[in-house]
C-alpha cells in the first residue's frame, strides 16, 4: 500500500483578535456647563465690581432728567475706587485709589448716603470742597453768586402717587455746564436755607428736582458727601420702562419701553 505523506496539524499558537480602538471619553456636559457658568459669573461680578454696575431709578429726585423707570450704567473707574465704591465688604482701606479725574461740578454721581452707607443716592454734583452754597428763593447762590437760571416752561408729570405741574429751567453752573431743573414753586422748605460752606474731601449734592429731593440740604439725612463714599459717575441710560411697569413684567415690555430715553448719554 501506498504511504500517504504524513500530515502536520500546525502547531497551536497564540490566539489574535482584532483590537477595536476606543474613542477618547467625552468630558461630562454638566461639569462644562458648571465651568463655563461659573466663569460667566466671575465676570459679570468683575465688570460690575470695578467697570460698570447698572441702577434704576425708584424715585422722582432727579426729574426731569431721570425718571421712575430709567435703567442707567455707572462707570466705577471715573473717580477711582474706595472701600465703599466696589462694595461687598471685599476690601478696607482708607481713601480712593487708581484716581484718574477728580469729579466735576455738574455731574451726576451715585454715592453711598453718609448717615446709612448701605444705601445708594443719586444726584448732582453742585458744590465743591471750600465752596458756600446757599439757596434763596429757589436759586441757588455759590460763593455769594447766584447761578443763572432761564424758564424753558411748564411740565406735567405723573408718578405712582400724584400728578404734578412744574416749571421747567435751564440752569447754569459757574463752569458753564447746563442741565435742566424742575420747581414746583420758590417758596418751598428747601427753598430758602442757611448758607453751607462745604468741607475739605467733601461734595455738596442736589436733586434736579429741586422740591423733592432729600439732598445735601436735609442735614441729618444726607448732608455734605465724603469723596470716599462716591461710587461712580451715571454715564449712559440703556433702557426705560413706564413707571407703572416692573422689570420682571416682561409681557409689558413692547407697549411699556419709553423706545426715545433708550441709550441716551446722562447730563
């Protein structure tokens, strides 16, 4: 009989399977949203701590130029910054720092109210450090020099509580700069005042409304203001609802706007 050639079973070897290359895990979304909303945060408290921080208007102290409803920005870099001006207890320390201009007669300033510092005021700035300021039948005498004033008319205004007629003038501060006024009359409490002579490192304030506004004048409420307890200078006022509208009342919006006060510079 034929010999059949003998046959090998190859020798078992190792066994191989293909390897299935894995993508890279995908970070966790909730741990991207978590970051990315912590670092949108810590930028809004930046911008708000030392750029701008937004105010509203909750009174009728400054018409005609701001009114119940009015949103503004207030640069906190214009006058430099105080432990007072950032806020938040973050810092104490004497004085203003990183100064670049010291503030103007004729500016409109929010300010920590000197008898309750936790509460923010807004006015405009009228008598500067050494100056006498005295207000004699309504208008207002710097240094013995009243300040000129002329009627641009009467104005009707309503509020929450009540509607009120005014006239309306155009006031002129001793380096030149205008703003407008609004009297109900000149024989009014704050109308008639002893003359003040405004202290070294302080600022005389008063509303543009100029019956209705508790100011430098009311001593016990309000007085001279320390240059550190200044918070900024109003720059821009970006939007502006009725006052009989709240913020939140988003519905209101497109009929409530005042669309003619948004983005208009503050004088």
């Amino acid at each position: 009989m034929e010999n059949l050639p003998e046959t090998r079973m190859p020798a078992e070897g190792p066994s191989f399977r293909p390897v299935i290359q894995m993508p890279p895990p995908k970070p966790a979304k909730r741990e991207n949203t978590i970051t990315s909303i912590f670092w949108a945060v810590a930028l809004a408290m930046l911008i708000r701590v030392f750029l701008f921080e937004p105010f509203n208007i909750p009174s009728t102290s400054m018409v005609p130029n701001l009114l119940i409803g009015d949103f503004l920005f207030v640069s906190k870099f214009s006058y430099g910054y105080s432990a007072k001006s950032i806020g938040y207890g973050l810092f104490d320390f004497p004085g203003r720092v990183m100064a670049k201009h010291m503030p103007e007669r004729g500016d409109v300033i929010v300010f920590k109210l000197p008898t309750d510092p936790s509460i923010d005021y807004i006015k405009r700035l009228i008598g500067m450090p050494g100056d006498r300021i005295q207000v004699i039948h309504g208008i207002v005498n710097i240094n013995g020099q009243p300040l000129e004033r002329h009627l641009i008319g009467n104005m009707h205004y309503h509020d929450e509580t009540r509607d009120v007629d005014f006239q309306k003038y155009d006031e002129t501060l001793p380096n030149g700069i205008h703003h407008f006024i609004v009297e109900e009359s000149d024989d009014g409490p704050l109308d008639n005042t002893p003359e003040y002579t405004v202290p070294s490192g302080h600022y005389f304030m008063m509303g543009d409304n100029r019956d209705n506004s508790q100011d430098s004048r009311v001593m016990g409420k309000v007085g001279f203001v320390p240059y550190e307890n200044l918070v900024g200078k109003a720059e821009v006022l970006f939007f502006s609802l009725d006052s009989d509208t709240q913020a939140w009342e988003i519905w209101k919006w497109p009929f409530a706007i005042r669309y003619g006060r948004l983005l208009h510079s503050i004088k």
